[in-house]
C-alpha cells in the first residue's frame, strides 16, 4: 500500500519547469556546451549549461545560436552574450507549441549571439570523458559534409539518433 502512494505522489508531483529568459533582453552567459554542437550555413547551434548569467550563480540551459563556422566542442566552456530570442507559442489550438516544448526540454529560451553578440571559448574543456566518442562522431560529421544539409540530418538521424537541437 505504501508503495501505491509513493508512485502516486511521484506521478503527480512534476518537476518545476525551468525559469524563462526574458525576450529581447540582454544576457551575458558563462557556461559549458552541454551537447555536440551543429553547424549550417546560417549559424552553429548549441545546449549552454549555464555556471552565470549576468554575473549572478545560476544552473539553467540556454539553447544558444553563434556564427557559423566557430568551433566548440561538447564540454567547452564558453562565454555567451547576446539578446533572448522570444519562443514562438502555438498560433493555432493543437499547433505546435515550440516554447513549451523547449520548456518541457529543460530549456530556459534561445540567446542569439549572431548579431552584435559574441560567443567564444574560454580554453577549458570539462567534458571530455569520451572523446574517442566525440573524435568518432567530428569523422562521421565530416564524411557527411558533401551531402546536401536535409539528407546529412536524415542520415544522422538514422545512425547517430540525432534529432536536432
């Protein structure tokens, strides 16, 4: 019986969601990549688990958008500033909700440091517990980099189980 209530009472409590940033606000981000970051033309896109935000301790993730073309590694730490970009919420009942899912991820919004931003690493790397792991996949990456983006995301999709970020 007392097993019932525990599993009841931990499906019923939900874990809070993470704080939101601010839309269009400025923010000064210190922290490390928390997955493999992906390059397009556009931008290179990545998870910061954050150690500050504007210069105060904090322990959220930012999905974080650079120039294309920089390189940082899974485990980098890395100095962010740039402007919150504002989640799209559904428009429409049933459409997809993209904020909300960000939230359900873990994810605090989006931070642009693609314009007047900055995003660079600071030459510490705290993830590099696999990097045999990582060195596969940067092989892999760029075995795929002729293929045109949609069916190199497909491929990778398939084999490595990426889904984006």
């Amino acid at each position: 019986m007392l097993f019932v209530f525990g599993g009841l009472y931990a499906g019923l409590r939900a874990a809070e969601p993470p704080p939101l940033l601010e839309a269009d606000a400025a923010y000064e981000i210190m922290g490390m990549v928390a997955n493999f970051p992906r390059q397009s033309e556009k931008s290179t896109v990545f998870l910061l688990q954050s150690d500050t935000v504007n210069g105060e301790k904090s322990n959220t993730t930012v999905r974080v958008l650079a120039e294309p073309g920089r390189s940082f590694a899974y485990g980098d730490m890395v100095f962010v500033s740039g402007r919150a970009l504002a989640a799209t919420a559904a428009a429409n009942p049933g459409q997809f909700d993209y904020g909300l899912y960000q939230q359900r991820q873990g994810v605090s919004g989006t931070v642009s440091a693609l314009y007047g931003g900055e995003a660079r690493a600071l030459g510490e790397n705290r993830g590099s517990r696999l990097p045999a792991a990582a060195a596969c996949r940067a092989a892999f990456d760029a075995s795929l980099s002729h293929l045109p983006a949609r069916q190199r995301d497909l491929i990778s999709g398939i084999f490595l189980g990426i889904r984006g970020v």
